[in-house]
C-alpha cells in the first residue's frame, strides 16, 4: 500500500508542488451527508512543503482536501513529524451564505440545491463571490420535487439539510485533465435484497467480512411537527407535518417558521396552499434531524467476498446482520474511513446516521 498511495501538495491553483510517498500515517474520512475531512502525519521534512501547500490529494481518491491545520510535534517512537488536518472541497461552500430568499416550487431536491451552487458560486451577483473553476456536473436529477424557502443559512448548511432528508448527497470533486472543480448531486446505490438492479450487498460476521461491531440505537426522535409560519395569534397558518410509523408513538415538535414569506417578491400573497408545501418541506427537515440513530461501526474484512469501491461503496444502501443480538438492518453507508499506516490499509465504516456530538445537539435546537 505504501507504494500504491502517493500524497501529492497542491498550491491556491490546484497545480502539484510537491509530492509526499513516505507519510507515517493518513486518515482519509469519507461522509455521505456531512463534509469529509483527512488528517496527514509525515516527517519533519515535509514541513516547509505543507506550509506553502493550500489541497492536498490522493493519487488513488478523487477526495481533494483543504490544509486548514498545521502542526508540528515530537514523540519518541516518529521523532519530529508534521500533521496536516482538513476537510474535503465542500467544506468551501461554509464561506457562502444565502443573503436573499431564495424560493423554489415543486422541483427536485437535487436540482434546488444545483440552482442554489449557481446562484452563490458559478453566476453570482457579485463577482467577487464566485469560486473559480467551479461548474456543475451535467447528470440526471435527483431527489424528489420540494417546495422551499431558505434565507440566511450558509450555503453548506442550507445544502445539508435538503440531502438529509432527502437522502441524498452533494461533493466537488477536482478534475486534474480539465482543470475544473465539479459540483454534484447523487444518491448512493440500493444493494439491499429487496431489489433486482445491484449485486447484493450483506456484511455479517458469518460471512467474514466485518470484524466486530458497535451497535447503538438511540430512541429520542420526533416524528410529528407543528409548522407555524406567517400571520399573528389565531390567524397564524400552521401547517402539521406527520410521518409517524404504525405503532409508533406521537412525538411532537413544535417549529417556528416565521422566516418563511408567504408574499412574493411583487408583494403578492403567495397560494396558501403553496406556502403550506414550505412550510411542510422546512417540518421534513427538521424532523430529519430528530429521526431515530440506528448506528453501526464496524472494521471491515478487506479480503472477503465483498470487494471495496466494486460491491459496496459510500451512500449505498447495503444489509447489516448480527444474530448475536438479533439485529438484521437495512441502512446506508454513512461513513468509510481509510487508515493507511506502516503500508496498510484499514477501513472502517458507519452505516447510518452518525451519533450526535453535543455541539450539534445544540446547533440543531438553537435553529
């Protein structure tokens, strides 16, 4: 593997300066809903090359990171060695905010999020808030048509919250042959059993290709929500958004949408019946946010019968078996962390949501 991975430093322009094949360890995180990240450990004779480095980037990945962490320290196994840590190119769209409603009627998720890419980044207003080489991938829609509004939030988070809930997901990518980045919007493959279009996907330690798991299920969800948006008092229109399961019990949760407009940019009074798929479309996620963690680490068997980034790869959506406790679950792939070290290769991955930090527990409320 230490022959097969080539860390190459990049400048502000994306041109190669410099090349890194005899780094002590690399951490590469892969996440399907939120902002990837890497973390570099090399010796201290790299240091003058990382600092002037802006990307770095795999020669086996097309993840490109940004160098927003530099350090320098010493321990008695590595001596003097240098770490870099940073987030894949996404993490760029956090330095745009969306300034001015932008309101959007029945079209796909996939394509609102495109049109918001190019509002902001690509064709803005402004032409000192366009991100050079950025261009939007030519593919098929994806996500179903959502009605929506959205005013203030970075361009990142506002993005993160429609592919939550829809399940779906946004990256840039850099393209070295056209010297372009290119923004898209895609949806993981379906490899359950339940289907007939993918090679099935099942990871269970029968089977040899997990080597143990963490299991948790977390039981705080939402799944019933008040929408209240314009108006005052008993004229407020209150739009209630229920997704509760047959057997369920009634969880509720109220959210206060008075930033959605129900006037239109001429003054206009917009269709209440309209403005009721807003405010439905901002209670879809926010109860997004509020559904319940299924989730399970585990290290996976790279030498087994489910070959990586051919049988299953980031998004999909594959089966996870354990008879032990009796847990047969059909979740996404989340989150595949390569750990490459002494020339091996580790991957561990999540399927499902990630658990909560306590800072996005309080993000999420504060909202």
């Amino acid at each position: 593997m230490e022959d097969l991975v080539d860390v190459y430093v990049l400048d502000k322009n994306y041109q190669i300066i410099g090349l890194i094949d005899d780094f002590i360890t690399l951490i590469w995180s892969r996440k399907y809903y939120d902002t990837g990240s890497f973390e570099l450990h090399c010796g201290a004779s790299h240091a003058k090359l990382l600092q002037q480095g802006v990307y770095i980037h795999r020669n086996d990945s097309d993840d490109t990171g940004i160098i927003e962490e530099f350090g320098y320290s010493s321990d008695d196994v590595f001596g003097n060695k240098v770490v870099v840590k940073g987030r894949f190119l996404k993490a760029m769209l956090a330095e745009r905010v969306i300034d001015s409603t932008q309101k959007f009627t029945n079209m796909a998720a996939g394509e609102v999020v495109k049109q918001l890419i190019n509002t902001y980044c690509i064709n803005p207003s402004e032409p000192t808030r366009k991100i050079p080489k950025l261009e939007l991938a030519n593919t098929t829609a994806v996500g179903e048509a959502i009605t929506t509004q959205i005013t203030g939030d970075s361009l990142l988070d506002a993005i993160e919250h429609i592919c939550l809930e829809q399940q779906i997901s946004a990256s840039i990518k850099y393209d070295f042959t056209g010297d372009r980045l290119i923004f898209n919007v895609w949806q993981g493959l379906n490899r359950t059993q339940s289907q007939s279009d993918n090679t099935f996907a099942a990871f269970n330690e029968e089977f040899d290709n997990i080597a143990g798991a963490d299991y948790n299920k977390e039981r705080g969800y939402k799944n019933y929500a008040y929408v209240a948006g314009a108006g005052e008092g008993a004229a407020r229109i209150i739009e209630v958004v229920d997704i509760m399961q047959p057997g369920e019990d009634r969880r509720e949760l109220y959210i206060d949408a008075r930033d959605l407009q129900n006037i239109d940019s001429s003054g206009n009074t917009i269709p209440e019946a309209t403005y009721r798929k807003t405010l439905r479309q901002r209670g879809l996620e926010k109860l997004a946010e509020y559904q319940p963690k299924e989730t399970i680490e585990t290290k996976i068997d790279l030498y087994s019968n489910l070959k990586y980034k051919e049988d299953y790869d980031l998004g999909d959506l594959v089966t996870f078996v354990d008879a032990t406790i009796g847990v047969v679950a059909e979740q996404r792939i989340t989150e595949i962390c390569e750990y490459i070290e002494s020339g091996e290769l580790r991957v561990d991955v999540v399927f499902g949501q990630e658990k909560l930090s306590i800072l996005q527990k309080i993000k999420r409320e504060v909202k």
